[in-house]
C-alpha cells in the first residue's frame, strides 16, 4: 500500500528525492553498515549517478551520509568542507557497473583502522534506497525496517541460535 509521505515525498535538502535524498541515506547507511572511524572513502558512481552527480549535489549527498546526516540535514551542502575538517578524504569515480539500477554507486570505505567495507546500493526513487551488496556478498534490503545480515553455514539450528541471541538483548 502506497502511503501519503510516498506520494509527497521525504522531507529533504534538494533538489531531487532519488539524487539527494536517495544518495544522503546510502551513505548513511554504508557508513553504519561499516561502524568504523573512516580515513578515506571512495564513491563508484553508476549511470544517471555518474553523468549528475555534481549538478544534482548527489557527491556531497552521499559524502553527508557517510559524514552521518541524514536527508533532511541542512549541513549536506557544506558536507565536503566538514570532511576536510574532519581530515576524510573522498574521491569521485565514475564507472560502469553493469546491469544495475541507473541511480547505483558502489561504496568503499578505508577505516583508520582495519579492512575496507564495499557497499553497492540504488536510489530507487522517492528517497527510497536498496543495498544489495556488502562486502561481495549480494543481499536485498532497503534498510526502511532494522535489519541483520549474517553469513554463515546453512546448518539446522543456526536461525534458531541467532533468534535466541537477539531476544536475550
């Protein structure tokens, strides 16, 4: 069912749902998703992504997120000069990356500290995103509800363990 904030929109800092809203909630994501203090972060911008990404604010969209702002944030427009201040260092990249929604960009993120994070999502429209991919592996969720992912061996019991883990919490 289609809800009235679906048609109106999500509140926002312009110009468009899918090239800021979309773009500041896939950073914020991938940034969570990697939980770690960043040194560098590099934006593999796909598609419409890549041929606006400047004219449309989806580069300091997606560096806000990643800066933890959300899409309502009147900061996004300054966000690349608080990355510099933050001493985060980003780079812009456009690329292919193949039979994928228009509005993708693959994230990756260099902690200080330990293993890069790879994150793939789209802007969907509407402010709505989809990740589907974390660290090479492919998955599907829009982070609209919370949402775990585990890999691990399919084995009886395992769903069970995990379930029984997060109602101890």
């Amino acid at each position: 069912m289609v809800g009235i904030f679906d048609v109106i929109g999500p509140i926002m800092v312009g110009p468009s749902s899918s090239h800021t809203a979309g773009a500041a909630r896939l950073g914020n994501i991938a940034s969570r998703i990697c939980g770690k203090d960043l040194a560098k972060v590099e934006f593999y911008l796909h598609g419409s992504f890549a041929k606006t990404y400047r004219g449309h604010g989806t580069d300091k969209a997606l560096l806000g997120g990643i800066l933890g702002m959300l899409p309502s944030d009147e900061r996004i427009r300054n966000s690349d000069i608080i990355a510099q201040e933050k001493g985060l260092e980003y780079d812009y990249i456009t690329a292919d990356l193949g039979d994928v929604h228009p509005n993708t960009v693959k994230i990756i993120m260099y902690p200080k500290e330990g293993a890069f994070c790879e994150v793939i999502g789209s802007s969907v429209g509407g402010g709505n995103i989809l990740i589907t991919s974390v660290n090479g592996m492919d998955i599907e969720f829009s982070a609209e509800y919370p949402t775990i992912v585990t890999k691990h061996i399919d084995k009886p019991g395992i769903v069970a363990q995990v379930t029984s883990l997060l109602s101890t919490y």
